[in-house]
C-alpha cells in the first residue's frame, strides 16, 4: 500500500486489520509531520521506503496479490505541475504498468476534484475526457484517470476511487487540508464559533454552500468490500450521495459539543476564490449495481462519533 502512513492509507490498513488481514506491506515518507502516529496501533509485515519501493516489488512480485495506491500529493492549493505530475501521474502509471506486467489487483486513488466546477455533473459514468477541474491537483488526477481509460490491457482488476469530502480520524497531519468538522472542532474548542466562508456568488447565501461529505469508515468499509470482490473493476464514486450545506455541518458540530451554534463569516481568499466548489454530491449508483453496501453513517452519526469517540479522546487514533 502506497501512501500507507495518509489519512485514507492509515485508515485502510485499520479497515482490513479488522477483517484479519495483516500481510500488508506498507510504504509512505515522512519529513517532520506526525503521519507516524497513523501506524503507531496497526499491523503490517513489512515497511518499505518510497524510493525501494520498485526495487523491492521486483524482488517480491510473486509473494503481492495487488497494490492500494492510496499515495500522492492531496494538496488542492499546490501550484508546481511539475511537482504533481511526477507524484500523481507519472509514478501511478509505473505502478498501473507493473500491475499489468505481473497481473496483479491494482486499486488507486482518484478524486471529485476531477468534476470541476459540477457543470457537467457528478457522475463517475462520465468519460474523464469530459471533464475539467479547476486546480491543477484535479488536473493531474484526471490525467490519469484519462490514461487509464485509454488503456487496451488491463490488470486483473482496475479500480480507481473518487473520494469526495472525506472526514475522520488520521487526518490530523493535514493542516489546512483537514476537514472543514476537523477544524471547526478546534475552532469551537477555543473560541465556541465556527469560522465559515460567505459566498462570493449571487446564487448562493452564506452557508449554503454544499459539499458530500463522507465519513471514512463508511469509505475503508466499501474498499474492503471491493477488494473482496475480484470481478469489479472501473472508475467509481466514493461519497455519501447526498450533499449537505455548510450550515448544517456546523449545526451538528455544535450539537454534539453541546453548544450553541455561533458562526463567523469570512471571506474565501482571493487565491482560491475562482478555484472555489460551491456544490458537489457524488452519484453512487454505479457501486450500488454491483451490491456494496450502502452508507452506514450520515452527516450526525458521523460527526458525532468523530467528535466524541475520537477528537475529545486523549488518543484519537484509528
């Protein structure tokens, strides 16, 4: 698994942890942060420094069922193409290739910021050729989204994962990339008041704003499911299915830290502010003709066990 150590990574490993399995070799790199802390309560057999990591699968190959490739820069602000391209496209493509070679499951992930600004909808049934994000993160997802659907051999299985507003425990190591519950937790906890962004758009009052925010049990929980389901294979949503405002993110943060709702409008940053998603809402019918399971936790049961079961814990990891 690629990316182990990551907010979605850590996460997975935790979801297949519990399912018995621990054959699972992970690799990741580390600066200063404290992704570490991800790892600190999970089992894996091997671990493997992201510049080995080819090296090794040569030597290992015939011990590898299939690869996660969870791993990639995330960051939605980065500005270096260059930087992303290597990262998340060119390195994906070396490891979809290897899969290839080797016939190995090669499941990766993909993301809603490849929708854009939603013009064209939210449907993973779209051809990726259609499809124009609005940051050049989106943009090095979606190219290789594109390659992989121009592709004529493919692995024995090929799954590619568009998650949307993924929220959780582990996700602590991503500073301004957490979660908007994240920091408004910590918001609340500090100053009881939620710092929102107004709208910059005539359409859409302060608040109203809507995003699909899926909690990461529900998403480790559907990637387990397909793992265990060979025969599935394709590029396919990973989100609630129902989006929701920003107001009523904050309402339920507030419930399930007993206060009363009290909100600070700001203004997006002027960097962002054209790059800026007022609406997403993933369509998962494609999942659900194949009978994954349908999401266990809405936007209350979500926050609530974020909130109580993990942020206000002393140790809030997975």
């Amino acid at each position: 698994m690629t990316g182990a150590a990551g907010f979605i990574g850590s996460a997975l490993i935790w979801e297949l942890n519990q399912n018995g399995f621990d054959q699972i070799i992970a690799t990741d790199f580390f600066k200063n942060d404290l992704r570490w802390k991800n790892l600190s309560k999970r089992k894996v057999i091997d671990w493997i420094r992201r510049e080995d990591l080819f090296a090794f699968l040569e030597k290992f190959k015939p011990e590898i069922d299939g690869l996660f490739h969870i791993g990639a820069c995330s960051s939605t602000t980065e500005t270096d193409l260059d930087y992303l391209l290597r990262n998340n496209y060119e390195d994906s493509k070396n490891l979809y290739n290897w899969c290839l070679h080797f016939n190995k499951r090669f499941i990766y992930a993909s993301s809603c910021a490849t929708y854009g600004d939603g013009s064209r909808g939210f449907s993973d049934q779209t051809s990726s050729h259609q499809l124009y994000p609005m940051n050049a993160y989106g943009l090095s997802k979606v190219l290789f989204d594109r390659w992989v659907e121009n592709q004529s051999q493919k692995p024995p299985q090929s799954v590619g994962l568009k998650f949307s507003n993924v929220y959780g425990p582990n996700e602590y190591h991503k500073g301004e990339q957490s979660s908007v519950i994240y920091k408004a937790f910590h918001q609340v906890s500090s100053t009881e008041t939620i710092r929102l962004f107004k709208s910059h758009r005539p359409d859409y009052r302060d608040g109203e704003q809507k995003r699909d925010f899926i909690y990461i049990k529900d998403v480790t929980r559907w990637i387990y499911e397909i793992w265990q389901r060979p025969d599935i294979s394709g590029l396919f949503n990973m989100g609630f299915g129902e989006a929701n405002t920003w107001t009523s993110v904050a309402d339920e943060i507030f419930l399930s830290m007993g206060l009363p709702p009290k909100i600070q409008w700001i203004d997006i940053p002027e960097a962002i502010r054209e790059q800026y998603q007022y609406f997403t809402e993933a369509r998962m019918d494609s999942l659900r003709e194949y009978g994954i399971s349908l999401p266990l936790w809405d936007l209350k049961l979500g926050i609530e066990d974020y909130i109580k079961n993990y942020l206000r814990q002393k140790d809030p990891y997975l």
